[in-house]
C-alpha cells in the first residue's frame, strides 16, 4: 500500500452512487446510460455519460449510422475496439484502442459512428460536454487523439493517470484549453490502480465531479468507507480540495470535473 503522507486537506465526500440505466442508441447498439437527463442540473456542464462494452458483434455492430448534433462537444473515449467516424464538414478518422475522439458540434453537425470490426471486444464511453451559449453557434469541429498522444503520469507508486483533458497534477491532457476561452474547464482522466494503493486529486472548490468505476471498486473521501462498486458513478461533493481514492486490488476509474455553466 501506498504510505505517503496525502496532500488533502478537506477531501470530497461521496454525495450517492448512480447506477445506469441499460438502453439501445443508434442502429441498436447496447449500452448503459450513467449519466441520465434528471443528472444535466446537478453535474452540469456534461448532459450525457454513456458505456458500451460487448464482444457480441450483435450488440455494437450496426454502429451509429449519421445523426445530427448541435450546441455541445462528445468526447469518445475507446478502451477497446474500432470506429470509424465520418462527418458532414469532411472530418474523418479511425478511432481505436487507447484513442479519444473529440467533436465540437457547435452549430450543427451530422456524423456518422461505424465499427471497423466484425469480431472481438468493443468498449468505450462517450461523454457529452455542454457549450456556454455564446458558443453554441460556433463552427463544427473534429479532432483525433490517438492512443500515444495521450499523456500519461505515475504520480505514485502502482498508479498511472492518463491525462484526456485538462491538467492536474502539474500536467496537461491531451486537451488543455484556456479557461478564458473555454470556460468549463474540464478535467479527464483514466486511473488505474496496479495493486492496493490510494490517490490524492485536487479539484478546483465548486466544480461539479464525478467518478466511474469501470474495473474493480474504489472508495472515496477521507475516512475510506464510502465505496463506489463496479459500473457505478460516484456523484462527489462540491465541498473540499479534491479527491481521494483508494483501491484494494487492480481497479480502473474514470474521474471528471468541470465549472458549471448555470
């Protein structure tokens, strides 16, 4: 286990676990819903969280043929797998194992979401991030980020945090844009604990944050008793400097913190 001395002052509670809803989007493609509408108030800016995981071609291969989108961001986040994204602005890439995808629907956008696989494990998530509105007219806009390309620290022994969005612990993500011009200021990251072992996080005071648990269990806060199981999503407190985590044996944990937006 991990013995150095935490960082935290005050670390965020646990405020409820949520677990999600199973559903079919796109040509019935299944997946859980984590983060539901009756959630948009509470962890605004993100409006959507979902997880799809099969090795039943039957589950994922009919994809998400072209759809429309207007007035906020999706980050696709692909843990296993292949997809092909194409969209009516002429952006187009191959989306794989490790790799994010990150669209800004901006004024509107139609694309398309088709696997490139006929067999084998497709997992990922897709999380939908809100715009200000003095954006949501913006251009439509489409970025690939493969799997190299995203940073990855060991801030303790046994853990490795890579870096999606945002910076934490004196480094940037992948994608760190100014609060200035982007004002949710989100942070993305994919934990995952090696062994037993506990992480300290800070957390901006009064961003609304999250965690999910897509391997093994974790818990959460100064005391250690609050747990938050397998495929859960553990709402945090918006009191405190940031998150503690602490794993028992090899657990992986998305955590996601934004500024609302109101």
């Amino acid at each position: 286990m991990n013995t150095s001395m935490p960082f935290l002052q005050q670390p965020r509670s646990l405020e409820r676990c949520v677990t999600g809803r199973p559903t079919r989007d796109g040509a019935g493609v299944r997946l859980t819903r984590v983060l539901t509408s009756d959630l948009q108030q509470r962890l605004d800016p993100f409006l959507m969280l979902d997880q799809f995981g099969s090795d039943d071609p039957k589950d994922y291969g009919a994809g998400f043929p072209s759809h429309p989108h207007r007035g906020f961001e999706t980050v696709t986040y692909m843990i296993a797998g292949r997809m092909r994204h194409k969209d009516s602005t002429g952006g187009e890439g191959l989306l794989q194992n490790g790799g994010v995808q990150w669209m800004t629907a901006g004024r509107g956008v139609i694309h398309s979401e088709m696997p490139e696989q006929e067999e084998g494990r497709m997992e990922g998530f897709q999380l939908w991030l809100n715009l200000p509105g003095k954006d949501k007219m913006c251009a439509a806009s489409y970025k690939d980020i493969q799997s190299a390309d995203i940073p990855e620290i060991r801030p303790v022994e046994g853990v490795l945090v890579r870096l999606i969005a945002g910076r934490v612990l004196n480094t940037s993500g992948a994608v760190d844009r100014p609060a200035q011009s982007h004002p949710t200021q989100v942070l993305y990251l994919d934990v995952h604990f090696e062994r037993e072992t506990f992480l300290d996080i800070p957390l901006p005071n009064g961003h609304n944050a999250f965690v999910y648990i897509y391997r093994g269990q974790a818990r959460v806060g100064d005391s250690g008793t609050q747990v938050v199981d397998l495929h859960q999503m553990g709402i945090l407190s918006n009191d405190g400097d940031g998150l503690r985590l602490h794993a028992e044996s090899v657990s992986r944990v998305l955590v996601i913190a934004g500024q609302h937006l109101n």
